[in-house]
C-alpha cells in the first residue's frame, strides 16, 4: 500500500538490520550500507555478477576512517575509495557491523576487483538516462512522521539521508522516483516527486566556525552519484 501525498508517497520494508551500538557516527554507517548496496546493484544491472552480491561495509569503514584524515566520509567518496584500491571484500569474507569478533591485522580478504570512476549527475534528465542501466545515489531531505514534508501536513525536518534511486516513473502526471534509503537501521523504500522543492535552512548542528547559513528553495532529492563501473 502506497499513502498518497503532495510530495511523498511512500511504502516500508524491512532490510538487514544492524542491532548494536556503532562507534562511529550514523552517517559514516548510513553511508558505508548504501554504498555496498549501491555497489551490489549496479554489479547485477550491469551482469557484473550473476546473483545479488554483499560486499563488507565494514571493510569500507575500517580502511576509509583510518586512511581520511580530513576526507568527508561521504557515498562519493566510499564508492572512489572501492574504485581506486583494488576493491573490496565480500560481506561473507568479513565479520558484520557491531561484531565483538574481529580479523587479526595479518587478515587480507580476498578483494573482489572493481574499477572505474564516480559520476556526478548533475540534473533530473541525466539521473533517467543513467537509470536506463544502473541505480543511482543521492541523498534525501528527511522529514518525520516519514513520508511527510513540504505539503502541508504537520511534519518535522530530519535532515539529510543517504539513499538510492531505483527507478522513476510517471505517476498523476508528476515525475516519481522510487528512494531506497537506510533509515532507522533498516532499509526503507519511498516514492518522492522529483521536481518538488522547499525552503531549506542550515540546522544549529551543520553551522561551525567559518560556515555561513544555508537557505532557499531546494529539491527533495540532491548530491546524485553513480559508480561507473568497468566492464573489463
């Protein structure tokens, strides 16, 4: 079932859980699941793989958060970081998120190979054509209950999510895009009007030393990124 809003239509579905409490920061963990994901994706799209793969999140987060010193540990640059060092491992080769158990340092998992480079779709159009072969990341403005927002309905902002487009499609003559996105410790899917805009304004927290406000109209869906994979 589908809740029809102005902006939103959304339905839930459980994904892999995570039941412990991370060390890292829930948008460096939010980032590593949806890049494997994406990852994964994209590899059986482009019959990279002939089954849905898992690769390790957790191999991302070791080795991102210990080689970036000043790097943001965004979808962008997990995914060029999978690109440009040899790959990574299979979920499986890998202890999961929050494991007590960990791999002596002497431990190399196989890596599984990937090459290519990180596109950065840089409007609507470009996102569909690049959909025709592969999903796409982006990252989403959130707003709680979930599947409310600039619509009129009571509704909180949450922030920013790291997400997955799936695919978009025409739904009462508005352009719909179908949003995977790790929320909650879970995966949660949501239809979102694509040309929908807000006003949007810098939160307290996002503000810092030398870091102007942040206000205007604003699209739901932003900051899209694709892994363009090899196919050698």
């Amino acid at each position: 079932m589908f809740k029809v809003l102005e902006c939103v239509i959304y339905e839930t579905c459980e994904g892999r859980s995570c039941s412990s409490i991370c060390s890292i920061s829930d948008k460096v963990f939010s980032a590593a699941i949806v890049v494997v994901d994406l990852i994964s994706s994209t590899r059986l799209a482009l019959k990279l793989d002939s089954a849905y793969t898992e690769y390790s999140a957790q191999y991302l987060v070791d080795h991102v958060v210990a080689s970036s010193h000043r790097l943001k540990l965004t979808v962008k640059n997990y995914i060029a970081f999978a690109l440009n060092n040899g790959g990574i491992p299979k979920a499986e080769d890998r202890p999961q998120f929050g494991s007590v158990s960990k791999p002596l340092s002497s431990y190399k998992p196989a890596l599984v190979l990937m090459k290519g480079q990180v596109i950065k779709p840089k409007n609507i159009e470009e996102v569909r054509d690049l959909l025709v072969h592969q999903p796409v990341g982006a990252k989403l403005h959130v707003f709680s209950p979930l599947g409310n927002g600039p619509s009129g309905e009571p509704a909180s902002y949450v922030g920013l999510r790291d997400g997955i487009i799936v695919k978009v499609e025409k739904i009462q003559r508005k352009t719909i895009g179908t949003v995977k996105i790790w929320y909650k410790k879970k995966f949660v899917f949501l239809k979102v009007a694509m040309a929908r805009r807000f006003a949007r304004f810098s939160q307290p927290q996002d503000i810092g030393p030398g870091t102007q406000p942040d206000f205007g109209p604003s699209l739901l869906l932003v900051d899209f990124c694709v892994p363009r994979l090899s196919m050698e």
